[in-house]
C-alpha cells in the first residue's frame, strides 16, 4: 500500500512539474493577484460558497482589475460599474471576443451566435438582430405576441382556483412561447408533453451549470471531464434540444417556400441556399442549430427566472406589490390589456422590474469575454487570447449608485420626483458589443407579462412574508431564485 501512494505521489509531482514547465510565461503584464501554484492556481484561495464570494474577496485585496488563476490559465476579473464600462463600451475591440463556459463547450464549440468569435459572431449576430427585428415587426409585433400570450396565462391561472403552484413552469412556459414563434413560428400548449419536456431540460440545465460542481469542473475542466459529473448531464440535456430543433429544421425544409419565410428558421435556409456553394460560408447546418439553441435557451431562462423571483419579491413585500397594483389602476384600469406605450406612465412599476433585475441578478459573475488583441488597460498589458470575467453582480450591488445594494428597494431607480432615473450601474444584460441581442424583446416580456398578472391577480402564500427566504438556490454562471409556491387570487374590485 505504501509503495502504491508513493508512486501515486511521484505520477502527481511529475505531472505538476510538467504542466509548470509546459505552461508558456505569460506575454505583457497581467494586473496582480494571489500567486498561484502549478497546475492548481488559485484553488487555495477559492471559497467553498463558490466562484463569486472567491473573487469579492479577492477583490477586497487586489483592487477592481486582478488575475486569478483558473486551473491552470489566468482569468482577469473586472469588477465595478465604471471599470466594466471601461473595458467593454472605452475599449470595446479589444475586449469584444467570447471566452467559454467548461461545462457547455463540447456542445457549443465555438458555433452559434453566443459563443463565436471573430467573422462567425460578427455574421451571425448582423443576421439574428435583423431577422428578429422582422419577425417581431411583421403580421404580429412582439407586443402583440406577448399580450396574446398573457391572456393565455390569464386564462391557465383563472383556471387553477387560486390554488398553491410551483410558478417555474408557467413562467418558462409563457417565455418559451415568445421566442418559439419568432423561431420555430408557433406556440405550445402548456400541456403539450414534449414541449414541458424541453423546459424540464432548460430547467435542470440551468440549475446544473450554476452548480457548485460546474464550477469546479471550470477549475479543472481539462481532467475532469473524464469522470462522471454534472457536465455528462447537460450534454446529454442539450444534445436532447438539439436532437428536437433538428427535426424541427428538418420540417421547415419540407414545407419550405423560399418567397414566405415563417420564422427564423426558415430565414436562416433560404440564406444557406443562396450560400451553399461558397466554403467559407457560415451559414450552415451547425450554426442553424447551435444558434437555435443559443435563442431557445436565452430567451427562456433569462426572463422567467427574473419573473420567478419578482413574484417571490412581491409575496415578500406585499407593501410594493399594492403599489404596483394602484399604479396599475389608475394608468391602465381593468377593462383593457397592458400596453408597452403604458411603460412610460408608470415610474413605479417600472422601478421595480428594474429593481428586480438588479436584486435578482441573473448572471452575477457574467458570461466570460476573450480580448481580442494585445490590449492595454489600466496601465496593464493584457495579451491576446485572456480570458476576462466582467464581474456583473459589482455593479448590480455598487454602493456608489445604490444606497442599500442588499436590499430590494424600488426607490434605487427613482428621483426625488418620483420618475424614473438612468443608472449607469445597470446592466443585467450586460453591455457592450457583447450585449444580449434579446434585451428588447426580455424587457418587454418583463413589462407586459408583471403587470397583466398584478392586473388580474392578487398572490399569495402559506408562509408569512418575513419566513420567505431570498436565499438563492444555485449562484455560479446564474443565480437561481429558492423554490416556492404561490397562489394566484382573482382580484375583488368594488
């Protein structure tokens, strides 16, 4: 036995000494950070509460622009409103490209309109901006598909009798169902048992990315995707979607007609005929179906799980929620649906979906960035090809701009004149030429989907508003909000 640890001990060491060795010396000057050991980084310095509380603390050390060895490579962290701005919007080229999430790379690989770089991205987001933009200006606008589809929910809620839910999957099932008739060109039914399958896969896939496991598999991703883990079931999760969005191309082909595209999907194959023959090409079958996916999952998660804790807000704080509900009344009344053009008459309202974005924080760490060249910031020279982390949740939580950053409070996006105000610190969707190309359509989901329900409903729960937990569920590449059930109570008007 003692012989076998030893050579156990002297296979590691060689190992160490070797990817010491291996591992070139970094070009340029990289920002300071606790020293690293070969092969491990940084690991000594991470939190067990996960990737984020290891770089607040690191920041409390090292200042708003330091390195921290992931594994092996160097990340740079940006934290803090005007050092992210800085870098993403001041010197937007250098820090434009996409770096990778461990757990999703086998299955993205650098395809699809998230995760390219360079051309690939350039060309895909110039078409997915332009053929989303059609698509919601066409037959049906955006509002009009969201407003159809909250009289859908109002009709599913009406229906449950004010009885206690799990909320999750009628806010994935009303998101999903916007941007599945921008791509796919149709909706579900709430019931219909493939589609609560694909939202069941974009649920756990979500919950497991965020893990505690996934981030340390993003530590050391290079051995550990070897073992059994959390990684094997999100690929085999969105090898699930993929399998389905092919066979959905699949169906669009057959049913093509070149003169009356339906949907992104068919936009998408009459450009790829008319590129066929050139090799260089980007739009192909893999692009069509990574960036599918890139859609499908953004524009579902994002936004119902910014619903799902702005509900669990509001059970918690029944004080705004009646607020919300008196701004409703007086602006819109009950006899006729939300309207965005509404958005702009109530400050209030709209205060606390931001506020809800902010507390929520969806992506507290962000999604990492590359640069693009050698670039000089902040009196560093930071080299092609680094990873850096845009740090979202220090801005979301800047003191600077947020009197009580731990607390939800409305009033951080109101003037003394009750109107709304711009902040610089807001970014949930990032900033950018990075910037999530669905903001749009997410802030209007968020506008129109909040007020129809507190116009109609009134929530409820069996726990007394100071039991309810905000702890989240999950906080790595996302934050998850706690489960919880609510009741939706139609509302009594005089």
């Amino acid at each position: 036995m003692e012989l076998s640890v030893l050579l156990l001990l002297a296979l590691l060491m060689g190992l160490l000494l070797l990817v010491s060795r291996g591992h070139p010396k970094n070009r340029g000057r990289l920002p300071p950070g606790p020293r690293p050991l070969p092969f491990l980084g940084n690991l000594l310095q991470m939190d067990r509460k996960g990737l984020l509380k290891s770089f607040l603390k690191i920041r409390d050390q090292y200042g708003d622009v330091f390195t921290v060895y992931l594994g092996p490579r160097p990340v740079v962290m940006l934290c803090g409103t005007e050092t992210i701005r800085d870098a993403l919007v001041d010197h937007a080229d250098g820090f434009s490209g996409r770096g990778t999430i461990a757990v999703v790379e086998p299955i993205f690989q650098g395809y699809g309109v998230v995760f390219a770089n360079g051309e690939r991205w350039k060309t895909l987001r110039r078409f997915s901006l332009a053929t989303m933009r059609d698509f919601g200006m066409g037959k049906r606008s955006v509002e009009e598909r969201i407003q159809e589809e909250a009289q859908c929910l109002m009709e599913e809620l009406r229906n449950s009798k004010g009885a206690l839910q799990d909320p999750t999957f009628l806010f994935h099932s009303i998101t999903a169902n916007i941007i599945c008739s921008i791509v796919f060109g149709e909706r579900f039914s709430y019931r219909d048992p493939q589609f609560l399958r694909l939202l069941d896969l974009f649920f756990q896939s979500f919950a497991l990315i965020s893990s505690f496991s996934s981030q340390v598999f993003e530590l050391f991703s290079g051995f550990l995707k070897y073992f059994p883990g959390a990684h094997r079931q999100i690929y085999n999760n969105l090898q699930e979607i993929n399998t389905f969005i092919g066979q959905s191309v699949e169906k669009h082909r057959e049913t093509l007609d070149c003169t009356a595209p339906r949907d992104f999907i068919d936009t998408y194959l009459i450009r790829m005929d008319k590129e066929k023959s050139d090799p260089s090409t980007e739009f192909h079958q893999k692009n069509l179906i990574i960036t599918t996916l890139s859609l499908f999952f953004a524009g579902t998660e994002t936004t119902s799980t910014t619903l799902r804790y702005g509900f669990l807000l509001m059970l918690k704080y029944p004080h705004i929620r009646e607020r919300v509900q008196k701004e409703i009344d007086k602006v819109i009344g009950s006899h006729r649906a939300p309207a965005l053009n509404d958005r702009a008459n109530m400050p209030y309202t709209d205060a606390v979906i931001h506020e809800m974005q902010r507390f929520g924080d969806l992506l507290p760490i962000g999604v990492p960035h590359i640069v693009t060249k050698d670039t000089h910031f902040r009196g560093y020279i930071i080299p092609k090809g680094t990873e850096v982390y845009p740090i979202l949740n220090s801005a979301l939580n800047d003191p600077r701009y947020f009197k009580k950053p731990e607390t939800f409070d409305p009033d951080h996006f109101l003037d003394a004149n009750g109107a709304l105000k711009k902040c610089d610190a807001f970014m949930p969707f990032s900033i950018g030429k990075r910037i999530c190309l669905g903001e749009g359509i997410a802030r209007a989901e968020l506008f129109l989907f909040f007020t129809t329900i507190l116009q109609n409903f009134t929530v409820a729960t069996d726990k007394a508003p100071e039991d309810i937990d905000l702890t989240p569920m999950e906080c790595g590449v996302g934050k998850l909000p706690p489960k919880y059930k609510i009741r939706f109570l139609p509302r009594q008007r005089d």
